[in-house]
C-alpha cells in the first residue's frame, strides 16, 4: 500500500478501554523490520533458522518506558506467535525462468529503505545445488551492494567471489545532465539518439561506483545492458570508461531480450573474475561507534564531506549506544536517485553534506538506519497513479494495465 495518509496517524481516540491516544505511522511493508528479518535468518538447516527467527522476533523493539528501558515483542509476550506466522515464510520459493532454470525468489526489503538483498538461506540453498550463485542487490552499489557486504555478508559470514555492476546508456545519460525521464511519457531524443557528450558527462557514476566495489577488495565486471538505440560508439565508450575505473572486465548484455544467449559472453568474464584472487573486508569495524559507521558510508561511498545530524538524531544515537546497539551494522535510508542524499545530485557528487534527520533501531533484524534527508519509510502515488487508467470494457475485458 503506498498511502501519505499512512506516515502520521493518531490512534486510541475511543476512551482507556480502546487503548491510549498516541500519533504512530506506518512504514511500506518491504520497509518493516519483520521483511528484513525474514532476510536475514540464518541457520544449518529449518530447525536452527526457526531458532534465529524466534530470536530475532523476541528483540523486535516497539517502544520504551516512561524510564527509557526497551520493550520488545518478548516482553509483550507475543515474540512465539510472529514466529508463527512467519515460520512457513522462511521456506525460499523455487520459480523457472523462461528458459527452464531456477531462481529463487525470497524476501523483498527494498534497498532504499532497508538493506536491500535476498534472503540468506535462499543463497545458502542455491549454493548447494549449483556451482555458481548470482544474488541480486537492489538498486545501485551505494546502496544494494553497500548494504550486502556491510550487512548480508556480516551476518552470514558468505564471502563473494566478484560483483556484477549493471550499467545502462541511458542511465548513465540521466547522470550526465540528460532531461529528467518521465514514467509513461515518451523518453527525449538525447535518450533515443546518438549523445556521446552527454554520455561522457555521466560516466564519472559508474566509475565511482566500480571504485566504491573494489574498495571491498572484489574483482568487478560490468555488465552494459544495451537497448536497440544504444549506438556502438556510446557502449564502446561506456565500456572503455569500465576498464579504465578497474573493471577486470566490461561487456555488453542483451540478456532481457536474448536470453541466456544474451549473456554468454557476461558469464564467461563472471566466472573468470571469481578465479581471481580477492582480499573481502567490511567498510568499518562493529566497535566502531554509530556516528563514526554512518561517516564512514558517507564519505567512503556517497562521496560527502561531512555529515550533519539533527537534535533528534543525536538523542536517538546516544539512546541506542546506551541501551547496547552500538556495535550493530548501518542501514542508510535514502534516495536512489543518486549517490547523495539528494535526488537533484548527480554523477558523483562531492563537497556536500549528508544531513541525517532521524536515526531509528531495528534490533531484532540486527541493524541501526538513519534517515537522511527527506526519505520516507512509507512511499506516496503520483497525481496520477496507474490504477486510474485500468477499467473493463463491454465484453469484459480488462484495459489499461500495460
């Protein structure tokens, strides 16, 4: 559901036996802690993934005293049934792409918001029955592939062999000052024709982002998915740029329209990229404290040169690190649109400051996210939301979908 009504609310206006007034708000369901916590459960086998389900759901915190002490959903009593609920849940689903392979297809915290990756125990499957696993990280590398490493990686203890960065003309266009791209409107012909300016312009994206990989200490191959109005001159000059930024390798993928023949040249520079030696490390230290991690991203990855926090920022980070969440990775929430906090920033921007303007803890998924900027935990519909093109015609036929 995405509704603005949802983000404030006011709730028990029925008098003591309808509970207490109090304003509260709802996040998107793949923003909630329990959706990233159904990604993160890790175990040998179901019996110890339910035991870490049921302890992460008893640290779930909803609130706290009157004398600052958390209340978590043990504490309510009500830790044994969620796990109930969400115990069929962990069973990854198994799904055939078109030409007959399998893919998993578990959990859904978005990247923007949480941490943006599959579930752990999908992966600890697939790395059973195939010699290869590729996972998906959401959205672009400061944010998806950040949060894999620094989180994923951290819980699990998985260690990858090389990262696949997916780069598009057009995108890098967009980075490069191109007109601002509409849903459901007709793309401008600097997208559709030949731009080689425009497309240099942008190019300092995507070598920022295969720089931000290999500070990880993995080799990076960039897969350029091409559509039919990229010219030959635009990928060669998207793909030089790849090498010449670190990439072990840069190749053109058709995959979305070809299939696996679409991508046979990308897997071939894939597992050879894993033959090559890596030396994977987190971005920071657990002992470091919660402002020093959130610095740490925001200039080693967003590419910032400070960060600013709000008084309510600094109460909440010094709540958490005295209640004992110090050393718990970070999950920044933020605009995909770029590499900063600010959607209107793009390429790589420098010489800005990340503002953080509320800081919040999801304990039982086991990390802290800042909010930065104006992102929301509860997304809004356009002034024209799809929905109001769908109708059903005489013969009963639904229109307006597509």
């Amino acid at each position: 559901v995405n509704d603005r009504a949802l983000r404030n609310t006011v709730v028990g206006l029925g008098g003591s036996a309808d509970g207490i007034p109090r304003e509260t708000g709802f996040d998107i369901t793949v923003a909630s802690e329990l959706m990233a916590i159904l990604a993160l459960v890790d175990g040998e086998d179901y019996a110890s993934a339910l035991r870490d389900l049921r302890q992460r759901c008893a640290r779930v915190v909803i609130g706290t005293t009157v004398k600052g002490k958390q209340i978590t959903l043990e504490d309510l009593g009500v830790a044994g049934a969620v796990t109930v609920l969400l115990k069929d849940a962990l069973h990854p689903t198994i799904m055939q792409t078109l030409e007959g392979q399998a893919a998993f297809i578990h959990a859904g915290p978005f990247a923007n918001i949480a941490h943006g990756n599959s579930s752990i125990l999908a992966d600890r499957v697939a790395l059973q029955l195939g010699e290869y696993v590729v996972t998906e990280s959401g959205f672009g590398a400061d944010m998806g592939m950040e949060k894999f490493f620094n989180i994923k990686c951290r819980v699990s203890g998985l260690v990858p062999d090389a990262v696949v960065l997916v780069a598009t003309v057009r995108a890098l266009k967009t980075h490069g000052g191109g007109p601002r791209v509409v849903p459901g409107r007709p793309l401008d012909d600097a997208y559709t024709n030949e731009n080689l300016e425009l497309l240099e312009a942008g190019l300092s994206n995507l070598s920022a982002h295969i720089e931000n990989a290999k500070k990880f200490g993995i080799t990076v191959v960039v897969a350029v998915n091409t559509f039919h109005t990229d010219t030959d001159a635009e990928v060669e000059m998207v793909k030089k740029a790849a090498l010449d930024a670190g990439a072990s390798a840069a190749v053109m993928s058709d995959h979305w329209a070809q299939g696996g023949q679409g991508a046979i040249e990308l897997a071939e520079a894939v597992v050879a990229a894993c033959e090559e030696p890596s030396d994977f490390g987190f971005l920071y230290k657990d002992s470091l404290t919660i402002k020093e991690k959130i610095e740490s991203i925001a200039r080693e990855i967003y590419g910032a040169d400070d960060v600013e926090y709000s008084t309510a920022a600094n109460k909440q980070i010094a709540e958490f690190e005295a209640a004992g969440l110090g050393e718990l990775p970070i999950c920044m929430a933020k605009t995909h649109l770029s590499m900063s906090h600010d959607p209107q920033l793009k390429g790589a921007p420098s010489g800005f400051t990340v503002p953080v303007r509320e800081v919040r803890a999801s304990a039982g998924a086991g990390f802290i996210y800042p909010l930065l900027g104006e992102m929301r935990t509860m997304p809004g519909l356009g002034t024209k939301p799809a929905y109001m093109n769908v109708d059903i015609d005489a013969d009963g036929n639904i229109v307006g979908l597509f």
